[in-house]
C-alpha cells in the first residue's frame, strides 16, 4: 500500500514512510492512494484478530497480517476489560462503546499502544533511532509515554502547558522514569507547546540531527488503527451501525469514514463538538469553515478550533483533486475561514453530521447518566450522548465513551456527582515521584534541553 499527500505536492511512499514521517513534507496529510476493499468476515474475531485483519491492508509490503495479529494480542491484552472495548446499552438501539480500558484511561491508548510497537519494528528493521516530540493538553501525551517508554529505537519528548493540564493527566506522565522520556513542562498555552513542535520540525538541522518524528493525530498509523473499534461494533450489532463521536481534530470521526470505506456497515459518522463548534458550524451553515477564539470547558480536549483531519475529508469530498485542498488551505492561513463548493459539501453530508452541546447540556447530561444507571460518565462521552439522544435515527446508535471519569474531576463536580476512583492499576498514582522540567517558552532552551537528555 503506498500513501499520497492531500495536496499533492510529496512523493508517495509506503506505510513506513508515512509511520515515520507523521506530516507529509508538502504539508499535506497522508492518505492511502486507493481505499483497499475488506474482503473478509469479521463475525467470530476478538479485538486482536479484528485490529490485525482491519490494518492488514494498509501495513500491505511492511508488515503482514501474522505479524500484526502477534503486536496486538500482546498490547491489548494490557487492557483491564476482557472485551477490550465493551458496548454498554444506554437505551433501545442506543449504546455506548467504551474506549477507555488502556493504560491511561482514554482512547488514544487504543491506537498508541499498537504505534509503540509498530515504530519498534519499524526502526529495528531499519536499524534507525526516532526521536518523537509531541506537545499535549494531556491525552495523547500520556498515551505516548505509556507506550512509548522502555522501548529500544525511540526517545520521546513531551511538551504540556505549565499548571494547565489536570494533575491526573500530568501524573501519568510526569511518573514514568524510563530513561527514553522526557517531560517538559513548559511556561506557556498549548498553543505555546505546539508552536514549539512546530518550530522543532522546521529547524532542519535540529529535526534532521535528532531525527524527529510525531504522533499526534495527522499519523496515518493512527487513524488506520483507530478504524478498528468502528469495524468491531458494527460487527456486533445489526447495521448500519450510526456512531457519535466527541470530537477535536477530526481524527477519530474520520478513523470512522475508514472503516466504512473498507466496506463495514456503517450509516452515518456524527460528529459531537462542545462550544468550540467549528464543525458542527461547518455543517449547519452550508459548508463554511471559520475559525473564532478557543473556549476553555469541561470538556478540554476538544477544546480544540482547527480540526487537522478534517482537511483528510476534504480530499475525499473534493474527488480527491490536490490542488483544491491547497486552494482551501491557503485561503484559511490568510483569512481563517474558507466556504466548498456545493458539490463537496453534498459528499460531505453523505457521510458525516455534526451536534453540539454547551457546559449547561453537558452538565444536564452528566446527572442524567448518574440518574439513569450508567455511573459517572466522563465530560466528553456526555457531550457524544447530549448529541447521540437527540438524533432522529433508525437502527443502532452508537456514542465512543473517550475517556474515564476520574481523569476529569472538575465535569464531576460541576454535576455535583462524586468522582469514581481510579482503577487499581494507578490507584497509586498520587503516591508516585513525579519527574519533569519546566523551561520558558523558548525554542533555543527546549532544543538545548532535548539534545542534551537524548545525547
Ligand atoms: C483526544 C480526545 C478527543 C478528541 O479526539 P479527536 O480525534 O481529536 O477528534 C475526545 N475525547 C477525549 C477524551 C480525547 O482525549
């Protein structure tokens, strides 16, 4: 399988260039230059044999389906639940799909606990050394480090916004002493922090020197392993499966448009946003996509106004044609706002819908799920099911639960609802030594630093 660039301007390489290189040099985002057709029953398969056979297609000349089938039994036996990503029933043909049994509570784990394995023997095979830098306002980051740390062929960086992130989320990072990680936290927004990434990468001598690489949601490793608990629900129930997403950069919804484009039965992908609604605007206006200020909320990460995915579906909608996605692009770096034509908004609809829900709904559907037998929800699966409850749909809905309540604490308390525990294997987390160090928000003083832990 080889990848393009949604703007056209990058050679195409194979699945280990796209791994390894994150953003395409154009700017672009990877995607796979045919969509691959799944010709195979998943009825019967676990969430290993389901991961190896989805992904098999697009590992296509690195990694074949035995030795995919072999990453994911180990990795996702390290889940605390023996389905790996239970469906909870909240309703008739309503259900939510739980995410959050990997190591750090959310669902990234899901997709980064298998990347950890597949850059291990990417780089192996290779005998090539990454150093991954990341910023993180708190999710992904600690779903990294949790599959990145102890591993032979990577060294990972990460950059959070000093004070800004939760204790818990910074704990399951800041707690890991893997000689390979290193912790900054640093005296700025997380928009400091990704400006800072953003900067790494453009220095050439730096990138280059320290062979930088990401894992942030652009990684098309990512995405295609997300698509596999999309595949595994609509196996499950008697489709077209309908999904709601809680959504930020557009990654998880789109990992949904894989799995349908593979073949699984799957109706429509709703996106669910919180008051930074930039794409549930886009759809509700026709197709215009304008930027405004980022709101802080209950739910923080999908605090998010630039969805980076999002620009993947663009492609798609505009038949795959480069030079308009670099058209559309340029327009929103010069004016922060770009209208598609008719036509690519009609494609867009034939897949995706958006919902959106204020702190106040938020909050409303919190107690609500707390009245209603299904515990403490997390801020960001509340707001999937303020949106999922309010559509008027045939056939099986499903919410993904993102995340684990106890990594949210202030959405529990604004629902006046006591915070679950955290589940046993960190109910020492706030016992541990934390480690991590806070630099200015400046580029020379994180360079300085980053070289000299990875020497
Ligand atoms: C990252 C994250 C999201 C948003 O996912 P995207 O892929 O950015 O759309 C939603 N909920 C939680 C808990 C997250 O960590």
């Amino acid at each position: 399988m080889r990848y393009v660039s949604t703007r056209g301007d990058a050679p195409a390489v194979g699945f280990e260039g796209a791994l390894l290189a994150g953003l395409a040099p154009d700017g672009g985002l990877y995607v796979p230059e045919t969509w691959p057709a799944l010709d195979r029953d998943l009825h019967g398969l676990d969430y290993a044999e389901t991961a190896a056979a989805v992904l098999a297609p697009f590992t296509a000349g690195a990694l074949d389906e035995a030795a995919l089938l072999a990453m994911a039994k180990e990795v996702y036996a390290g889940f605390d639940h023996p389905a790996t990503t239970p469906l909870v029933q909240v309703g008739p043909d309503r259900w939510m799909m739980e995410l959050f049994h990997g190591p750090t509570l959310a669902f990234k784990d899901c997709a980064m606990q298998l990347l950890g394995r597949l850059f291990e023997t990417v780089l192996a095979r290779r005998g090539e050394r990454l150093t991954i830098v990341g910023a993180t306002s708190g999710d992904t980051g600690a779903a990294a480090v949790a599959a990145l740390a102890g591993l032979e062929s990577v060294d990972v960086a990460i950059l959070h916004p000093l004070d800004r992130v939760s204790p818990v989320q910074r704990r399951q990072m800041t707690t890991v002493t893997a000689p390979n990680v290193t912790n900054i936290a640093v005296q700025g927004t997380f928009d400091d922090c990704q400006d800072l990434v953003k900067a790494m990468f453009a220095d050439r001598p730096f990138a280059d020197a320290m062979r930088l690489g990401g894992i942030n949601s652009i990684n098309w490793a990512r995405i295609a392993a997300q698509a596999v608990y999309y595949a595994f629900a609509a196996t499950r129930l008697q489709g077209p499966v309908h999904f709601v997403v809680p959504t930020g950069n557009f990654g998880n919804v789109f990992a949904g448009y894989v799995a349908k484009r593979l073949g699984l039965p799957i109706g429509r992908l709703v996106v669910a946003t919180n008051v930074n609604d930039i794409l549930a605007r886009f759809f509700q206006s026709g197709g215009t996509y304008a930027a405004e200020g980022v709101q802080a909320t209950l739910s923080p990460s999908m605090d998010i106004q630039v969805a980076s995915n999002f620009e993947r579906a663009l492609f798609e909608a505009h038949g795959r044609d480069a030079a308009a996605v670099r058209g559309l692009m340029a327009r929103f770096k010069q004016s922060r706002s770009f209208t598609v034509e008719a036509d690519a908004f009609a494609e867009l609809g034939r897949h995706f819908g958006a919902g959106r829900a204020d702190e106040a709904a938020t909050v409303a559907r919190l107690r609500w799920a707390a009245a209603n037998g299904l515990g403490v929800l997390d801020p960001h699966t509340a707001v999937g099911l303020e949106v999922a409850l309010g559509l008027d749909l045939d056939g099986p809905v499903v919410t993904l639960a993102t995340a684990h309540a106890a990594k949210f604490p202030a959405a529990a308390e604004a629902a006046n609802l006591a915070l679950p525990p955290l589940p046993a294997s960190m109910a020492d987390l706030f016992e541990r030594e934390e480690r991590f160090t806070v630099l200015a928000n400046d580029l020379d003083t994180v360079e300085a630093h980053i070289r000299g832990a990875f020497r």
